[in-house]
C-alpha cells in the first residue's frame, strides 16, 4: 500500500485558470451570435390554460421560432422526460403521470415551462415573450404533505404517488411491544433551493448531420442517451460536451425540458441556439432538494441496546416525478437507515406526496442526509429522555470493529469500521473536556451553548465501473481520458496526481480529459461521491495495461526475456540490461520505431463493493436569547475516508459540504404561500450563508482502509452535508433544552428561536 498511502496535499492545478478569470463555462464558450432561448413559465401553481395566442409572438422583431408542447410533438419529438418508480408494498409499481417538456394544457407548479421563444437577442426574446397571450383558469392548490386534496394527476387521485416499505413490520412491532424504553421524535427536513454558483445553461448546434449539445452537468453520456432518444436521433448523431462546471450538488445530474426544446431548435433552425438561466428562473424551475418529514422511533432493551428502529415518512416529490426523484426517500434512504448501530430489526415507510411545487431530487447526499438526519436526531432525544450521555448511548450501540464485514438490516453490506476510535478522537480534537467551563462562561452573560453530536456513515452510490484512457502526445506530454466529471472538486489534479504516483510521469505532464462523448465512449459520470475511487480503480487497470504492453516491446530493445522486465513505479528494469527507462521514455522509443499502438492503453474496471465513508461531526453553538441569534461557535469533524490520496482536496470537500449543511440548518428554507407562490426566489428572500456565519472548520483524518478497493479508499464528496444537519441540530436542542423546548426543527433563524424562548413553548 506503500504507493497509494502518499497523500500528498498539492495544490489544484485548474484554480490558477479559475482564479484569473480563464475559466470556461457555458456563458464563455456559446457561440457568437447563437440565437437566444427565452423561457414562459407559469405564473400560477396550479390550473387550466385557457388561452395559449403565440401570433404576435411569432411576428415579432427578430423571432425565428416560438415552441410549444404540440409543436415539439408535430415535430415528432418524444415529449415526455424521463423518470425513475419505485415498487409500492403491494408490489405494484408507484405512480408514473407523464411529464411533458412543455405544458400539456394544464400547469402544476410556478415555474412549469409553457413556451419558448428563440430570437436573435435575448432582450428580443423577452420583448416576443410578453405579447404571448396566456391566460390560465385556476385550480385549487396542494401544497401540504397528507394524501388528499385536489388531484394534480388522475394517476394517483388522492395525490399519493408510492406507498413503499422496507424490513421486517411485524417483528419491529414486536420489538417495540417487548422494550424496555422506547422513544419517539417527529422529525422535519426543511426544502431547501440547490443554488449553484452557475445557473444551468445549454446550446446546440447542428452541423454535417449531428447535433453537438454542450450544457453545465455531471455526465454527458446520460444527457446524449436522451437527447438521441427523445429527438429521434442514433446516439452516433449526438454529440455532448460539458465544459467547465460552477457547481452540480446532484441537481445538475439530470436532464431538464430546457436541453431537449433548445437541441430541437438547433436543429430545426440550422443555427445555434443559447439558453441560460437567470437567478430567479433557477429558484422556480431547478429541481429542489429534501423537503420530507418523519416519525422515528427507537426501541431500547434495559441496558440501553437498540433492540429496533421504525420510521414513517411522508415526504414532497413535487408536481411531478422528477428523473430520480422516488427512490431518493426509499432506496437511498435505506441505504443507511440504520446508520453505525447494530440494529437488528427495522422498518421504514416511506408515502410520497405530489404537490404543486417544483420537483424534488437528488441534493449533495441524495437521501443518506436525510436518513442520518432523522437516525441522530432521535438518537440526541433518546440520550437526553433515557438520561445517558449522547456519547456514551452511541458508543453502547456502534457495531463493533470485530463483526465487519456487517450486513445491515436493509441488506447493505459494510466493510470496515471503527466508529468508536473515531468517535474518542473527535472527542479530543472537540476538546469536550472543556465544554462545561465554555457553557459555564456564556451563562453569566445570559448566552446558551449547546452541543451535538452526529455520528454519520454514507454509501457510495452510482456505477462501481468506470474507465481510463493514457495517451502519450508528441510534445511528450500525457492526457489521461476520464469517465467522470468535475464540477469543481479538483478532479484535474488529483487524477494527474495519481497516474503520476502509479507511471512516475510528472504530473505537470498530465492533462486530464473529461467531458466530452465523442472522445470518452463510456462514463459514469459524478455523483454518489464515486469519482475518484471509481476513477482511480481505472487508473490502476490502465497501468497495468500499459505495464503488460510496454514489457514485450522493452524485452526486445534489452534483448531480455519479456518476464525478465518489470515496472517499479517510475521506471522499467531488467536483470542483465543497463536500461531503465521511464515511461515517458519508453514511450518516445515506440514513437521513435512506428509503434503508434503503444502510443494509446484502455481499461475499464469495476469495485467489487462499495465503500462507506463515516466519522463524527461535533457542533458547538451559542444563542443569544435576546435576539434569538444562534452562532456555530466551533465544529470538528474527525473522518474515516480510508486512505487519501490528496488530503487538501478531501479537507475542501468537507469544509464545502459542512457549510452547506449550515446553510439549511440555520438559514436556508424555501417558502410557498397559499397560492403556490414562490416567496423565496431571490437572494434578497432566501439566505445563503456568508463567511462570517462560519466558524473555522477542525478536520481530521483517522483512516480505516476500505477493502472494496485496492487503493483503500473511501468517498469524501458528500460527507459534510451528511453530518453537519443532526450536529448543528442537536446543538441547538441542547442548548435550548433546559429552558423547556422540546422540539426544535431547522431552520434555525432568529425569529424562530427568539419566539420560541420568549413563549417558553416548542420552537414551530
């Protein structure tokens, strides 16, 4: 392991081109002079269109094209998107109402794209825009989560989209019947808006026969599937590039109407054609994330075991089904429902409800937030009700290191842990010892501190197989072909940091190619915190295809048997030869004698498990009770990410997803009104927090190698969000507890808990 455990902490190469102002985005690489897509969207929630008069529209100055849903379907487009069910408890499948790129004669959210006007300018478009004569006749609005109220889709007349269940009902029930404690929460996950630092965005040309589609999002081989399939086209037609990305979060994974009406533009038109997103248009109309709520309850023998664990949740799909939006709450969710504890008896019930909202889908941590939220939230209730140290109760009930490989009650499979070292080093670098005298302090200025405790674990998710090519130039430097895609977590870098580490090629010699469908056939692309351990799994298979090339044509040039040749790392030996080329010299002397096949390696290769990143999130928080301000006042996390390969680029993935757990916790909430409306649509509305709301971030390592890799990996991309929600959370409840809330639900404004202590009642 010698070679994988360097981790070396080298600096991202691509924040020289980002910091400078030579990043190239969607806005930076539209064609000149492409038309301009302009979006009408609904202004009400929910209703009828009555009245849809586009002829002015389509007169007007610069227009080349006004697209409606039956344009698109005369066209012969295949006009319905794409989305994932699940299986209902009675086995049959959950609901599935079409959703069509455009509105198909009735709306169901603010936001739901009606039209799109394609102009020369985008201030043409926008002009063509407001002389659509729309007019739509209301309908009742459904916005609360309970079956019932006016339907939004004959599929599922009481608005109940799947009844879904996972583990064993009956034996958990007689569990509960047999406890001796058992302890229950109502737990609520606020709906929160993604918010990427750069819009969604896409255009399209059409040239010699094939559509070429850029867009910012986290794979291309997803969106050219699509593309072909919905406009018709064989996937050899298709063309999909996805430049530099300001953000994804999982809301970039999937396809959105805007790409498909845009590609279809293009190529009806013969021109290019451009569509971005402004800031508002992303608050009504990106897919949203968590917005679920859940009753947990926990069953404890005498001394304090988990004897079984039972959640009900209902949670928001939205007015439709978004692409992966039904199994984000059930099968994700699952995935570590029983978290770090030895819970051998479980059942989770999941209802999803439609309303007329925007959709709900994947956001960092795609439903495995969500079930550490619910699972350590009650566990903090049941430490205080029980009253045990949170610790201490979690410590009673973490698996122990001597029974991995685990299989958890939900059929998972975990492979390595030590959750009780790790949670002693969080407890030291927290400096626990030291709380009381910290809580003490602020008392006598009538502050309140609190602490919270969230252990988390999360499974990696998407595909385990992925592929790399080697290319060697000749200028002599390298590109190394990638099946993921960045969306700005470094992957440039520590990809040419780890072939550099396995060839001893230079990595200032590397370039890492990503992106692009017509030079990567195959990818899995970003997502489930699988890219660098999927990626790095290919890096190793391509060496060793390079490794097993190279030798025959070394032999030969040594004029030693081929099995006398073999690679340390950095160059190629043999007993009786005094050559010891590197690789790129290996590779200059195939050029040399025309042997271009040398010149390019491939492999693929598949984990054969996933790996399950874990680690304690300590929070300390401090409410002024005056102004109902709550300040993070320290955060630790101490993770197990197995081996690092660049421990700077996991430190930032933490830090990054820890103030985006902050973010919901203590500011970020969307809010509809009655009518469906959007209240939370600008920056002006919807907070976002800013440095001076975040405490410095304490990181540290305690790697327990992952066996279900050969580098001994684990990924770090969406372990902060895991873990910051129940922390922050919990700190605020033990902060608040002694002065009778119980029940404190995110976010954590100061209004709320301001009314909340000054009533002395439960925090709403």
């Amino acid at each position: 392991m010698e070679k994988f455990g360097k981790s070396q902490p080298v600096k991202r190469v691509e924040d020289v081109r980002f910091l400078t102002g030579h990043g190239n985005y969607i806005e930076d690489c539209a064609p000149a002079g492409a038309l301009r897509a302009w979006v009408l969207r609904s202004p009400v929630a929910h209703g009828v269109i009555s009245t849809l008069d586009l002829a002015e529209a389509r007169a007007a100055d610069g227009v080349h094209m006004v697209l409606t849903l039956a344009d698109l379907q005369a066209a012969g487009l295949t006009t319905t998107m794409d989305a994932t069910v699940v299986k209902n408890r009675d086995d049959s499948d959950g609901a599935a109402p079409e959703r069509h790129m455009l509105a198909n004669g009735r709306v169901r959210f603010v936001g739901e794209p009606i039209a799109v006007v394609i102009a020369d300018t985008l201030d043409q478009a926008r002009d063509a825009g407001e002389l659509i004569e729309l007019d739509i006749d209301d309908l009742p609005v459904k916005l609360d989560l309970q079956a019932g109220g006016e339907p939004l889709h004959p599929e599922a007349p009481t608005n109940s989209a799947f009844d879904w269940g996972m583990g064993d009902e009956a034996a958990t029930q007689a569990a509960f019947e047999a406890a001796a404690h058992t302890v229950a929460l109502q737990v609520d996950d606020n709906r929160i808006i993604v918010n990427a630092m750069e819009p969604r965005g896409c255009f399209a040309t059409w040239g010699e026969g094939r559509l070429h589609f850029t867009y910012g999002g986290q794979g291309v081989w997803g969106a050219k599937s699509q593309l072909a399939a919905k406009l018709h086209l064989s996937e050899e037609e298709v063309h999909v590039v996805t430049p530099d990305v300001g953000g994804g979060f999982g809301m970039k994974a999937m396809t959105y109407p805007e790409y498909f009406v845009v590609a279809h533009a293009a190529r009806a038109l013969k021109k290019p054609v451009f569509w971005m997103s402004d800031r508002t248009e992303a608050m009504l109309s990106d897919n949203g994330g968590r917005d679920l709520t859940s009753l947990a309850e926990l069953a404890f023998d005498a001394d304090l075991k988990i004897t079984a664990y039972r959640v009900q949740t209902r949670c928001n799909l939205g007015a439709y089904n978004s692409q992966f939006g039904q199994p984000i709450q059930t099968q994700l969710f699952s995935r570590v429902l029983a978290g770090v504890y030895d819970i051998k008896t479980a059942w989770l019930q999941v209802e999803g409800i439609y309303t007329n909202t925007t959709q709900v889908d994947a956001y960092r941590g795609a439903g495995r937030p969500e079930a550490i939220y619910v699972l350590e939230r009650v566990m903090d209730r049941a430490a205080r009700e029980l009253g045990v140290d949170p610790l201490e109760l979690h410590r009673r009930n973490f698996i122990a290191p001597g029974n991995f490989p685990y299989a958890t009650v939900t059929g998972e499979s975990y492979d390595v842990g030590d959750f009780a070292m790790i949670l002693s080093r969080a407890e030291e670098e927290a400096d626990i010892a030291g709380f009381a005298a910290r809580r003490a302090a602020d008392a006598e200025v009538g502050k309140l501190r609190g602490l919270g405790l969230c252990y988390y674990i999360e499974s990696i998710l998407g595909d385990p197989s992925e592929g790399a090519e080697v290319e060697f130039l000749e200028d002599g430097r390298v590109n190394i072909y990638v099946g993921t895609q960045s969306n700005g977590q470094g992957h440039e870098t520590v990809y040419a940091q780890f072939l550099a580490d396995q060839t001893g090629i230079p990595a200032e010699m590397i370039s890492t190619i990503q992106g692009d469908s017509d030079r990567i056939a195959k990818g899995g692309g970003t997502g489930g915190s699988r890219s660098v351990t999927t990626q790095a799994n290919a890096t190793l298979a391509t060496v060793d295809v390079m490794v097993a090339a190279f030798s025959p044509f070394l032999a030969e040039e040594m004029g030693v048997e081929e099995e006398a040749v073999n690679f340390d790392g950095e160059t190629f030996r043999a007993p009786g030869s005094n050559l010891t080329p590197s690789m790129l010299e290996v590779a200059e002397m195939a050029r040399a004698k025309g042997r271009i096949d040398l010149l390019r390696h491939a492999a693929r290769a598949q984990l054969p498990g996933r790996s399950f990143p874990n680690g304690a999130h300590l929070a300390e928080v401090v409410i002024d009770p005056e102004t109902g301000t709550c300040h993070v006042d320290r955060y630790t996390v101490v993770d197990d990410f197995g081996n690092l390969i660049n421990p700077m680029l996991a430190e930032g993935q933490v830090h990054g997803g820890v103030v985006q757990g902050l973010g919901q916790a203590m500011m970020e909430h969307v809010v509809y009104d009655d009518e469906g409306q959007l209240l939370t649509a600008t920056f002006m509305d919807y907070a976002l927090p800013r440095a001076g709301d975040v405490p410095m971030i304490g990181f540290t390592s305690e790697p327990v190698p992952s066996t279900q890799n050969p580098m001994g990996m684990k990924g770090c991309g969406e372990a902060g969000t895991v873990g910051a929600l129940a922390a922050l959370a919990n700190a605020v409840q033990d902060a608040t507890w002694d002065k009778g809330l119980r029940q404190v639900d995110m976010p954590f404004t100061p209004l709320k808990l301001w009314e909340a202590l000054r009533n002395g009642t439960e925090a709403a």
